[in-house]
C-alpha cells in the first residue's frame, strides 16, 4: 500500500486556470482548501467547495464534512464509508528492521473504525509535501484507540515519518479502502487460508490474522499459514506466529527456503481453500495465477501508487475484467474500491 505519490497534487494539470473549479472537499478546516490546492476559496454551496482558478478538476464530487468525519456521497460511486481526520499522537515509533519502522499512534476514532486491509493516508507537517502518504493499517485496538502503522522509508515523507517520536503529533486520514470482506473474516471455520505477504505487504496480514484467529463464535478459527517473503532482514515474524503457522522464503536464503513465497509453499506442499495475500505486483499476478490452479479462493491487496486516497484522481487505476461504473471503462480506483480485489475480478 505504502506508495511514493505522483508529482503532482489530485486533478491538477498545467493550463490555462479556469475562473472557478469545483474540488473535493479536502479533509481538516473547509477554509483551508484553497491554499491547498493553489486557488483562492470562495464559498461552500450544498457541501460542495467552490475553489477558484484550480485547472484540471475532471470530475465533480460531493463530500459531506461531518463533525467528526467525512462520508463519500453515494452519487459519486465512492462506496459510503466512515472516515475521520485526526490528529493523532503519537506513542511510540521504533525500527524493526533496515528502513523499516513501527509507529503507533492514539487515535479517537481511526483504531475503532478500522477493518483488516485497510490503510490510512498520513500528511506531512512539512506543508511543502501536500500530499499524504498511503500506510497499511497494521493493528487497530478498538478499545484502547491504538492504531499500529508498519512503513518502509521510500522518500522524502515516509522518511519524516520515520524521525517521529513519543509526544509528537500527525494528522491522518483513515480508515480509507475496503479492507477485506466480510466473507473471508467470517465463515473461514474448518478451511485454512494462507497468508501471504511480501515485503512491505506483510503488516496489513497481522491485522487480518489477528482477526481471523479469533473466529466465529461458536464454529472456532480456520487453520492460518503464514507465508512471508523477505528480501533479507526479517520482521513481524513473532507478531505473525502469535496466531499463525509461519513459513519464511527469503531471496537471499538465510533463513526458510531460498526463492519466493510459491517456492516456499511448493516446497513443503501446502494447500490452501482461501489465499489473501499483499505484496508487489509480481508476487501477486504469480499467486492469481496458482489460485486459478489450484481452485483456490484469492483476494488480493494491490499496491498501488496513489495522490488523492480518496477516488477522485483516478492515478490508482489497475485493469479490471468488467467495467467500472465511474469510468465507463475496465478500470478499478485501487484507493475507493479496493485496495483488496477478488483476484478473478482484475488483471495484473
Ligand atoms: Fe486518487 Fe485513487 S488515489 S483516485
């Protein structure tokens, strides 16, 4: 999920500015949304945000600022979920591994509302970087409010994120994305279902093991494999093997099997009713490709370069095998409708 952003901000191209432009109402202090996007604020008319001399808007969209959150306005096609703007403190940030860091964060609302596969966008305080950055939500303890983010330092922001510490605060977005299904959260009794992650696609699987360990009430949990690919250093592997069987493939061949996560699986003939997997592009088209094989169920959690989070760019587009209502074409926003896809319903 964690994606460096486009160059540019949502919706902007070069051009001659029109005299007045609708945008998506940003996140945070309705005021504020001229400076961010470059333009001059005029007025907010039926939840709308009238912005001057912003070119390039392709769309029009309508999103509702409530009090404590934001909600996507069914016209818009934007499935209507929860989301909130927080400020959120900052406990505790700890590397785990080479340019990897553990950041936990207090929230009000975010920890509560979040489900397995979703992410949260992350601004900078550095106001030079307008856009967010997409996280995987990697724990969420609805009770306490404790959000947990794993991110690889990839840039400039995610770099800023990493100097963060105890007492510190950023404003987030979140949860943003669809997460995983009800039907693969629930119902799982008796199956066994892989885990799969890859690299930096391992911690939205500790949310989801977390997750489906506990399961239904009275049917108990599936069998859980994890399996983990590494480049080199490993991490979250405890946090993986308090719920799950843990199998390890790294490039390098210092511990599990030498090759990647299919190598792994193949090598100990693992077999599977249910894969859910994250990670980069080829491991997943490899894995679309072995649940076809195999019979086996797959969802996918797609990492994807992202600029807006929240539907209105289209610069997260991956090809889809029917046609999306928004853009009349076979396209899926990764940010809106997935990050997390049924891998029968999208081409990699
Ligand atoms: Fe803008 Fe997905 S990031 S539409």
């Amino acid at each position: 999920m964690q994606a460096a952003p486009r160059s540019r901000p949502c919706g902007r191209t070069s051009g001659k500015p029109s005299a007045e432009r609708l945008r998506v109402l940003p996140p945070g202090k309705v005021k504020d949304a001229g400076a961010k996007y470059g333009g001059e604020f005029r007025e907010i008319r039926k939840n709308r945000v009238i912005v001057r001399g912003i070119p390039g808007e392709h769309k029009k969209r309508v999103v509702k600022e409530q009090e404590t959150g934001m909600q996507a306005g069914q016209e818009t096609g934007i499935r209507a979920v929860q989301k909130f703007r927080e400020k959120a403190e900052v406990l505790q940030n700890t590397r785990i591994a080479k340019g990897i860091y553990d950041l936990r964060l207090k929230t009000k609302q975010i920890a509560a509302a979040a489900k397995p596969g979703q992410f949260v966008s992350v601004y900078s305080n550095d106001h030079s970087r307008l856009l967010p950055r997409p996280i995987s939500i990697c724990g969420a303890d609805p009770e306490s409010g404790e959000l947990r983010l794993v991110f690889r330092v990839a840039g400039r922001g995610t770099e800023e994120f990493s100097r963060l510490s105890a007492g510190d605060r950023v404003d987030l977005t979140g949860p943003l994305g669809n997460g995983f299904p009800e039907s693969v959260l629930k119902g799982q009794a008796g199956k066994t279902v892989f885990l799969i992650g890859g690299g930096i696609g391992i911690p939205p699987m500790v949310q989801l093991a977390r997750t489906l360990a506990a399961g239904d009430d009275e049917k108990g949990a599936p069998r859980l494999i994890s399996v983990l690919g590494f480049r080199d250093e490993l991490f979250l592997v405890d946090d993986l093997k308090a719920y799950s069987e843990v199998v390890i493939a790294t490039e390098d061949g210092s511990c599990g099997t030498k090759g990647n996560v299919l190598d792994a699986i193949r090598g100990r003939n693992l077999k599977a009713d249910v894969i859910c997997a994250c990670g980069p592009t080829p491991m997943l088209r490899a894995l679309r490709v072995y649940a076809q094989e195999t019979g086996a169920e797959c969802w996918l959690s797609l990492e994807e370069k992202m600029a807006c989070g929240i539907g209105a760019c289209l610069s997260c587009v991956c090809k889809s095998t029917d046609i999306d209502e928004h853009s009349r074409v076979r396209n899926k926003r990764v940010c809106t409708e997935g990050p997390v896809f049924n891998s029968i319903d999208i081409e990699l």
